[in-house]
C-alpha cells in the first residue's frame, strides 16, 4: 500500500505522511494551502496565537519539547514547516531572500492571524527579522535564539560562527548534513535517533536540494545587509528578546555585549539574554529554559 501524500487541509496523521513524521504527543498536524505552496504546520493549545520559526536544517520538531510548555501557559502555538524544510510542498523550488516572508504573510492570512508572538531560532531568524522590521503590525513581540540583533555591529571575532556556510552553498545532493549537530554546536551529545528526526526530510530531494537555494537566497543576502549596517539605519519598535546558550561560540557576553552598545539607539526595546549549559541548538540543549524565557517575554512585552 502506497503512503497517503498530505494534500488536503484538514488534520493527517503523522503516520499519514512520507516519511513519517518524528512522534510528538499533543499536536494537530495540518496542511494550509496559499497560492504555490502546501505548508505543513504543527499546532497544540489554545489561546492567543504564537508562531515558531525553525532553524536550519531542522523543521516543526524542533519545537516538540517547547511548543507543549507554551501552550500550557495558555497559547496556541503554531509551528510551520517553511519552504524548503519538513513536509512543505512548494511548486517552485527558488528561494529568494524576501519568499519566505511572503510565505509567512500569507500563512498569517489564510489562518486570519493578526497579530502573533513570533520566536524563531537560526535561519528562521532571518524571517522573522523581515517579519518585524517590515510588518512591525503583525508581530506582538519576537523571541530570537543564537542569532545577534541585526542591527549589531560586525566584528571580525565573529567570523568563526560563519565557518559552516561554505559546506551549505556548495552543497551537493545526498551529501551528509550530520555534521552540522556535532559538539561544536551542542552542550550535549545528541543522541543519534534525536538527529535522525531533525534530518527525516532530507529523504526528500527535494528538501536536500534546498539547501543550497535557502543559504545562497537568504542566508548570504541578510549577512551583507547587517554586515553593510541596512537595520542600523532603521527602528526596531517590535519588542525583541535575543537569547544564546553559553556554549554558543564565538557570541559571548562580552563580545555580544560590546558589539550591541547602546541598542536604544536602534530599537524601542531589546534585552539580551543567556542560557547556562547550552550552544546553539539550544531548543535541544534547554528547552524548558527557552519556553520559561519567552512566556515571561510575552507578559512582560506586553
């Protein structure tokens, strides 16, 4: 028997999918259909709606052990697979540095969300930065993991945290992405069935050969545009928490601190924040710590 591909909208099974989705307990798993895209999106609670952005080459189940703990602070929580990741289904495989914004416009239209508490972790950073800067009015408040304020200045201290990005452009079909949850990137070992959920739907060739297009499209466009100082000529006004694990080198207190002098200059309201025994994938090194933060951001932003 065939799998069943999931091309209606309406709550599927994560059996339903190919290939299966990675088991999390409590979600709704749906498709939502806007024009030249099919977007798979994970959901749990109820109440005032908040949009988690996965990083990279992760998708919706990042968030499996923070998304309960926000929706049990009375949220519902919504976690998209964005083009190019999960079990989205896109017809044109371009991906240019503002498509995924358009992406996450029209998600917000067809589920008639207004306004929404916005976190997202590594690349899906870069969307929600477009998000806040250019439609501050959809975005309640922003929760950013391991990725400096774009209106941060740049320092050649940081370059270690880009020496990743030369495997990614030149990325070739079926090659290992295995590396990219090595120690250098974790607090703690991650156990290799956690990494073969987070890499399930690079089976898809056409989520393997995305990785090229999504560093070439966004990645490297953002990077020079906050190298060249774009966001430090505009106003943040979206309330904005930045949060990095301890462990996530080379963003140290110090240097994070140094390069962010007197961030009242370009946003209305930034803390910065930081999570003991974790690096960068801290939603796996500290989940409850992020939930924790970004619940507390959320009353407190408001």
């Amino acid at each position: 028997m065939t799998t069943p591909e999931p091309r209606t909208t309406g709550s599927v099974g994560p059996q339903a999918w190919s290939p299966p989705l990675p088991e999390a307990a409590g979600f709704d798993h749906l498709v939502v259909e806007t024009p030249g895209l099919r977007t798979h999106l994970a959901v749990i609670g109820e109440g005032e709606p908040v949009v988690l952005l996965h990083g990279f080459p992760q998708h919706w189940w990042q968030w499996h052990a923070v998304a309960p703990a926000i929706a049990a602070a009375g949220y519902r929580v919504l976690c998209p697979d964005l083009r190019g990741a999960g079990w989205t289904e896109a017809e044109d495989p371009r991906i240019e540095r503002e498509t995924r914004l358009r992406d996450l416009l029209a998600l917000f239209d067809a589920l008639q969300i207004e306004r929404a508490h916005v976190v997202s972790h590594d690349l899906g950073v870069l969307t929600a930065v477009q998000l806040t800067y250019e439609h501050p009015e959809r975005v309640r408040s922003a929760v950013q993991l391991s990725v400096f304020p774009a209106f941060m200045m740049f320092s050649p201290k940081l370059a270690p945290g880009f020496r990743h990005l030369p495997a990614l452009v030149w990325h070739r079909p079926g090659a290992s992405l295995r590396g990219v949850f090595s120690e250098r990137y974790v607090a703690h070992p991650m156990p290799q069935s956690v990494v073969d959920a987070h890499l399930a739907p690079m089976r898809r060739p056409e989520i393997d050969g995305a990785v090229r297009a999504q560093t070439r499209g966004i990645v490297l466009p953002e990077a020079l545009r906050m190298v060249r100082g774009v966001y430090r000529r505009r106003r943040l006004t979206v309330p904005t928490l930045v949060v990095f694990g301890r462990g996530d080198h080379p963003y140290t207190e110090e240097l994070v601190e140094r390069l962010c002098r007197t961030p009242e200059r370009y946003a209305d309201h930034v803390e910065i924040a930081y999570v003991d025994d974790a690096a960068h994938f801290i939603t796996d090194d500290a989940p409850h710590a992020v939930a924790d933060l970004s619940i507390d951001w959320f009353a407190r932003a408001a």
